[in-house]
C-alpha cells in the first residue's frame, strides 16, 4: 500500500537539529528526570545552576518548579525573577525566550515546533517564540511556534495563541484574541 500522507519511515531529524551532540541530549534527559524533576520544591538555585551548567541563560532568581519540562536547555532564555509553573512544558525545538518579571503558571505549554503534514515525509517546522518582559501567561496555555507575546501582555487560562499578542494587551479564548489593554491610559 502506497502512503499518500505520511510516511514516517521517511522521517529524519535533520543534522545539528538538536544543537548538541546525542550523548549530551541524552545526559540532559538523565538530570531533567532525577537531579532536576526530584529536587524540593525550595531548590530554585539547584536548577537554575543545572540548566545554566547545559548551556541555558537563566536571570537572576528565576524560580523554576521541578515539574517544568525543558527539551533542549540550551534553546532557552530566562530573564531576571521570573516564575516557571508547575507542569510547564518548554518544548524548545528552537529558541524560547522569555523575558524579565514574567510569569508561565502551570501546565502551559510553548512550543516551537510541529511537522509538515503536505511533505510526506513529516518534516519539522519550527520558529522561535519570544515573550517580553513582564508577561503573564496564565494556566494551561498553549503557545504555537513563531509567537511573539509583548511587554506586559497577559493571556487568560486555557487560552491557544497561533498568533502575535500586543504588548499590553490582555488576550484570550480559542484562538486567543485581544480583548482590552491591561491598563488604560
């Protein structure tokens, strides 16, 4: 039978996709399990130290919980003091920046990469996501790749952005929308 969509023997991850070798990525799975997923609630410098030793740019006192999932570390950028919820999934196929004083709450889930579904060979299709400073992405928020989240923006619970949200503004629904400024002038 001849596949018309998708033929995942086809599949291949391309060269230097990771961004490290596999015995690094390998490694970084081992201390994201034990070291980092078993560590106190309280030890926000022990995973910081752990993400910075596999080459992530964490700020100061960025609090991460223990049930954050990053892929690739080394993808990601954290700015001073911001919070990482329980059960957020950094899904950093390419880069995640987030910004100063902002805050992921729990089980949201930013993700920079999908697949082709016309190349039947499944490709990757990734972009970057970025959110500014002083952002609050509310629980259970999903964020597609190539987003960009501005300065002070908020997005309300269970929220899905395909698409850029302004700076200042609050957005939500799916898929998320602005709906007001998060202050008036």
């Amino acid at each position: 039978m001849p596949y018309e969509f998708q033929d995942l023997e086809q599949f291949r991850v391309p060269p230097g996709f990771r961004g490290r070798s596999a015995p690094i990525v390998l490694l970084w799975q081992l201390v994201q399990s034990t070291l980092f997923g078993l560590s106190p609630q309280p030890f926000y410098a022990w995973r910081r130290a752990l993400l910075r030793l596999f080459g992530a740019k964490i700020g100061r006192k960025v609090l991460l919980r223990p049930t954050a999932r990053i892929t690739f570390p080394w993808k990601v950028q954290i700015g001073d003091f911001s919070w990482i919820g329980d059960h957020v999934e950094l899904y950093s196929l390419e880069k995640i920046s987030i910004g100063c004083h902002s805050v992921v709450s729990q089980r949201s889930y930013l993700c920079t990469g999908s697949h082709d579904m016309d190349d039947i060979t499944f490709a990757y299709l990734t972009a970057p996501i970025t959110i500014g400073d002083q952002v609050w992405i509310a629980s259970d928020v999903f964020v597609a790749p190539g987003v960009t989240i501005g300065r002070g923006a908020v997005v309300g619970t269970r929220s899905t952005v395909f698409s850029d949200v302004a700076a200042e503004f609050v957005a939500f629904g799916q898929p998320a929308q602005a709906k007001r400024r998060r202050r008036d002038p």
